[in-house]
C-alpha cells in the first residue's frame, strides 16, 4: 500500500467564532493540519509544547492583538510564515502589517483558495517537514444524528447532546447533506412560518451549535456557511 500525502500544520488565530470554524473547515477540508484559537494567550500555551511553520492571524484580537503577536512570533523564529487575515483595509493598516513582520496580509472576506496557496508557499519556503495526512473526507468515519437520544454521532465516538430546535435543524441539513439550505427552508424546518422568518435567530442558533459540537466532541462540525443563502452540512 503506497504511503499518503503528507500535511501542512497551520494555526489560525481568530476571535470571531464562525470565522474561526469556517477556515479551519476549509483549509482542513483542502489538506492542511489546522490547529484553531481565540487569542493570543491559547496561542503561546500551544507554542510551549508545540511547533507550527505556518500562523494564520486576525490583528482585532481580544488582549494582545495581532501585530504584537506577528512581531513576538517573527523575534523568536524568522523561519514562521504569518498570513494576517483582517478586516483592516486601510493602505496604511495594511504596511503596518507588513512592517510587523507578516508574510502577506489578506483583507476579509478572503478567497480560500489564494489563502491556502500562499500558505503552501510560505512551507515550501520553510522548508518544513510535513505531517502524515489526515483522511479524507470519503475515507472518514460520519456523523450521524440519534434520534432516540438526541444526540449528534461524531466520527472520533463523541457525542453532544442536542436540543429539539437543534435536532430539527441538523435533521434538515444532514438530509440535504452537501446542499445549501436556505434560510426559508431552515425556517420551516424549526416551524416558524415563512412570514415570520428571522434569519439572526437561525444565525445565532448555529453558531452557538458550532461551538457546542467542538466543545463536546473536540471536533469541528462540518457545517458550513453559504453567504447570504443559507448552511450546508458537508
């Protein structure tokens, strides 16, 4: 049996929870090792212990923010590759970002596709030694939804604990499994009437989901946002 592909380890730094899911979702999803955290300090404990070529970093950061972050990664190993991806626009935000050290600086929303390549470039670069491949989709284990418990199956044996609402909406979503749903049709699968519909409920019902699955079972949940049209499962 011929040996897999190997990985790319990359560790996003993002704050705002869905963002933080969705790219560690996509760059996952597109053969990269992803470790993910909310601030700065979660980043440095897992330094301590660890090693990464490449850092994906928000510069709006709760407690010490990115470009502090960018210039204490950047002191302490001029190897690292550091992609800021912010929502900071401005010419000079942006030289400011790339005097602190950073690799490249993206401005939010970002193509996936241009943030993976500049990633496997700046490894290239590194010359950095690879991990052993994570499975591919089709060769993982799935989620699955217990209906009798209530429960969402996850590949690793976890289990969280769902909600009516909750099992309504994943029931909609793993049945359209690699689909969009839109919001109308999440709508009338929670029962709210269509004239009725409120698209913030619906995006707070999810992004509480989200967290709750990766709390529960370490993983995260293949779900995934379509902009403006609605969430699909896969």
């Amino acid at each position: 049996m011929s040996a897999q592909p190997a990985t790319i380890p990359v560790v996003i730094v993002e704050d705002e929870p869905v963002l933080r899911e969705e790219l560690a979702f996509q760059l996952g999803h597109m053969g990269f090792a992803v470790d993910a955290f909310e601030n700065a300090s979660q980043l440095y404990r897992y330094l301590a212990a660890s090693s990464t070529p490449l850092v994906v970093l928000d510069i709006g950061l709760d407690g010490e923010d990115g470009l502090s972050v960018c210039q204490y990664l950047r002191t302490h190993d001029s190897r690292i590759g550091i992609v800021f991806v912010t929502a900071r626009a401005l010419r000079d935000q942006r030289i400011e970002g790339l005097e602190a050290g950073a690799d490249a600086y993206l401005v939010k929303p970002i193509d996936i596709d241009e943030l993976a390549l500049i990633l496997r470039r700046l490894a290239e670069r590194a010359s950095w030694p690879a991990v052993e491949r994570r499975a591919a989709p089709e060769d993982r284990p799935l989620w699955r939804l217990d209906e009798s418990e209530h429960e969402l199956l996850a590949p690793n044996g976890g289990k969280c604990a769902l909600t009516l609402t909750e099992m309504r909406l994943l029931r909609a979503l793993i049945g359209s499994v690699s689909q969009t749903c839109s919001y109308a049709q999440l709508g009338v699968a929670l029962g709210t009437h269509p004239d009725e519909l409120d698209k913030h409920r619906i995006e707070v019902i999810v992004s509480r989901l989200r967290s709750k699955i990766t709390r529960s079972t370490g993983l995260v949940a293949p779900l995934r946002t379509d902009r403006s049209l609605g969430y699909r499962w896969g």
